[in-house]
C-alpha cells in the first residue's frame, strides 16, 4: 500500500519528510520552548486552508494567533479553520471526544492539537498520576483512530523537560505520547536563528536524520547557503 503524505507547504520540510505529513497517523513535534511547534503547525493549518481544506486545530495554550496565520494564508482562509479552545484537561477530553463527528461534518483534511501534553501536565500530579496517564492514552487512541479512519494527518505537539534518569529530553507524558505517535519529530535551536529537525522515530526514515529551517514572516523557510538571513 503506499503512503500518501499531505504537503506542509513549506519547502525544507517537505523535501526533509519526502513529501509532508503520513495520512492516517499521528506525527508528532516536540521540542523546547520557542523551537518553533506553534510555528509548525501554523504552517500546516495555512497551506491547507489556503487550498481550500478544512482543518480542526485544537489550541490549548493560546498558541494561535490570528495574524500570524494570515502572514502565511489569505485572510480568507482563516474560514477553514475550525478552532476549540479547551481551558482544561477535561475540555480537551471532550474536544477529542466529540473530534471525529466534527472532522466528518467538515470534511477537515487535518487534525492539529498544539499542545497535546500541556494541559494534561497541569493535572499529572501525585496520586492522580496512573488515571490521568490512561485519560491521556486513551485521547491518543482517539486522535490515531480518527487518522485511520479518516485517512488523515494528524499533528500534536509535545513539550519536553530534562531527564535525570536518560540523557537529555524526555517527552512530557513520555511512553504515552511516544508510543502512539507513530511519526517523532524533535525541533530544536541552532545558531543565527537556524532550526533544526530531526527523526526520532518514523516507519520508514531513520532515526537521526536531520534538515535545517528558519522561521520568517512567510513560514518554515529554507535556509540559504551560508545558513544567515
Ligand atoms: P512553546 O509553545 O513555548 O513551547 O514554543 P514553540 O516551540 O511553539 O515555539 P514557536 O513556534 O512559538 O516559535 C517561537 C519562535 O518563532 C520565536 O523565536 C519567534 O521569534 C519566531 N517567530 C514567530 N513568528 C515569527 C515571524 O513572523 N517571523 C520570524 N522571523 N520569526 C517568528
Ligand atoms: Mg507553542
């Protein structure tokens, strides 16, 4: 069966995922404050509305701003958004919930959740920790049935925090997220405003391989020869 990937519109990141985001699964980015997640995903939202596709973006941080999409997308785009705003974790446990009858009133092309852990972080604590860890696998399971149903992208973003026990980052949620996105994707800050992105796990890419990006008023763009702008 071959893969159908949908284009990001951004030309770094479609040349870097061989075309764009795997219909039919969640790809997940993750990264550090300010690695360009929102960014990521604002991209994907504008090229798709742009095209006339419809797209459900769960915001959960207030991440989306309106103008910043319409730097990428006409102002009329802006319409094939449908946008929720969860508050809380149980609101985003009734947004994905209620997300696949929407997805097919719509008709959406795809599904973004920017953040998917960071709601979900403000309620993981103490002894709650085991049943909000399953509420978590169980919006997952959601979000990757409707991708497969659907044959749809679907697009989260994933906060990070410094891990005492691994090197490094470790995804907030960490076995829970990482296990049902199928597609891992790390964002990270270089030097003179360059991005990087790496594969951390992907079906058919390995593990490691990276590309560069930068971010302007136009969106994930690519970086010129001597890697300034
Ligand atoms: P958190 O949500 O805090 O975890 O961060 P994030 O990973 O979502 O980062 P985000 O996508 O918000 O990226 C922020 C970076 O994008 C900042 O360094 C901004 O300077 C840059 N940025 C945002 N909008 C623009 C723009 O219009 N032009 C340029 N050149 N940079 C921008
Ligand atoms: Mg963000």
């Amino acid at each position: 069966m071959e893969v159908e990937r949908v284009s990001t519109g951004s030309d770094p990141i479609d040349s870097f995922l061989k075309g764009g985001l795997e219909t039919g699964i969640i790809t997940n980015v993750f990264g550090e404050s300010g690695s360009g997640k929102t960014n990521f995903c604002v991209q994907v939202a504008a090229h798709l509305a742009d095209q006339g596709e419809k797209v459900v973006y769960i915001d959960t941080e207030k991440g989306f701003s309106p103008e910043r999409f319409k730097q990428i997308a006409s102002d009329e785009a802006l319409e094939n958004l449908v946008v929720n705003e969860p508050l809380d974790f149980e609101e985003q446990e009734e947004a994905i919930e209620s997300l696949e009858n929407i997805v097919e009133e719509n008709d959406a092309s795809a599904v973004i959740v920017d953040s998917m852990v960071s709601l979900y972080r403000l309620k993981a604590k103490g002894d709650q920790y085991q049943e909000i860890n399953q509420r978590l696998s169980q919006q997952l399971s959601e979000l990757s049935k409707i991708a497969r149903k659907e044959d749809i992208p679907v697009l989260i973003t994933n906060q990070v925090y410094t891990s005492f026990d691994e090197e490094g980052l470790e995804l907030v949620g960490r076995d829970v997220p990482r296990y049902w996105s199928k597609c891992l994707l790390q964002l990270s800050n270089e030097k003179n405003g360059v991005r990087k992105i790496e594969i951390e796990k992907h079906r058919s890419m390995p593990e490691g391989k990276s590309a560069q990006f930068k971010i302007t008023n136009s969106g994930l763009d690519t970086v010129d020869e001597k890697g300034l702008f």
